[in-house]
C-alpha cells in the first residue's frame, strides 16, 4: 500500500510541475482538477475500508507570503471539501497567512495541486481581461474583486463537481469513499484538539463591474468530470 501510495503521489507531483510552469486556462485548472480527483478515487476504490483507515493523516501549509486575505481564500474550503480535508488558516511569525491543509497523504497531495492550477488560471484570467479593458493604471479594487468574483464562481464549481464526483462513485461501485476518508480525517482531526476561530468577512468593498467579470470568467469554465483513463 505504501508503494501505491507513492506511484500516486509522484503522479499528482509531475502533474504539478507539468500543469503549473506553462500556466492555464479556467477550464484547464478545472479539467485537471478532475484527472487527479479521478487518480484518487482510483487508488482508494482499489483498497478495502479497513486499508483505507490504516492509511495516516498528515497536514500540510501552503504560504501566501501575504498580511492580508487574498482573492483565493473564497476559494479555500470549496478546495479542502473536494479533496476531503480539513482546512484552517493560521499566521506564521511574521504575521503572514498561511492555509494549513489536513487529511490523508494523497489527498493533501492533491490539495495543493488543485490550489496551484486555480492561482495560475485566476492570475491569467485577471491578465487578460485588464488587457480587454486596456487598463492603463487600475486599482486594487479593480483587480481584487475580478479574482474574488472569479474564486466565488470556481469555489461553487468545485462544489458541484464534488457532489457529481461522489454520486457517480456510489452508483458505479456501491461504495461511499466519502464516509470512509471523512470518519478517518475527523477521528485524527480531534486528537489535534484545535481551537478554532470562525473567520470573519473581511468588510473591504469590491468594485461591482470587476467583481461581475469575474464572476462571469468562472462562470463560462465547462465542467467535464469525466477525463481518460491512462
């Protein structure tokens, strides 16, 4: 099983490295976003329940080098809840936010993979649509709320995705992987015993005709679960 576990994680790591460097599209990030999904669900609908518990649960920070909350956050818990993790945000000794990523090792392999194509595919996205507007100076608020509006839209995706992804699994193979992964993350999660903070909205104001657009970027991404098999 750790041998398994390994061949999944070196494929979900050339994935990255592949995907990430050459940059992608809205739909290219989501795209990917199902091909690991889908390696996942192979490799746990190849183990039994009692191997799936067996596996250990780890945690993982992805750093923003930032004070502030970014655009991505709208997007964090949809990431955590399409990889069954858990997900909380924390600063590091400098003040600066980092998200800290939580479950079993290929799903918070797979966390961080999904977290990396989204940035890169919100990053072009924001490019060319201020090329569009031929922006020769833009604010902040121009900017932040067309990458909050954009993570809203793919947050909702991700969601449906996840809820697609899971129905087909339990109508193809009989089993709930969710229940299984969650009952494992949730009984490891408790023993951290954590005191967490619920968030609070950060009450910046958005540029309404930015935050539209980029609402509507996310909203023309086409969602195809179904990718081929290898």
């Amino acid at each position: 099983m750790s041998t398994d576990l390994e061949k999944l994680k070196s494929r979900l790591q050339a994935l990255r490295a592949k995907t990430v460097p050459n940059g992608c599209t809205e739909e290219e990030a989501l795209a990917a976003a199902s091909k690991v999904a889908e390696l996942l669900d192979r490799h746990d609908l190849s183990l039994s329940d009692l191997e799936i518990r067996e596996e250990q649960c780890e945690q993982s920070s992805i750093a923003t080098n930032k004070k502030q909350r970014q655009p991505i956050s709208a997007c964090i818990p949809a990431i955590a809840e399409y990889c069954d993790c858990k997900v909380w945000r924390e600063k590091d000794e400098d003040g600066r936010i980092r998200y800290v990523f939580f479950g079993l090792r290929p799903s918070i392999e797979m966390a961080h993979y999904v977290y990396d194509v989204i940035v890169v595919a919100m990053q072009g996205a924001w490019e060319r649509y201020a090329r569009s507007q031929r922006f020769l100076r833009y604010g902040h608020d121009e900017k932040g709320s067309f990458l909050f509006g954009m993570a809203v839209s793919i947050a909702d995706k991700l969601v449906s995705m996840k809820f697609e992804r899971d129905e087909a699994i339990r109508a193809s193979s009989g089993r709930d992987l969710v229940v299984v992964r969650h009952a494992v993350v949730e009984t490891e999660f408790a023993k951290l015993d954590l005191n967490l903070r619920r968030g609070r909205a950060s009450g910046k104001k958005v540029a309404a005709a930015a935050f539209d657009a980029g609402h509507a970027a996310g909203q023309t991404v086409t969602i195809n679960p179904a990718v081929s098999r290898e």
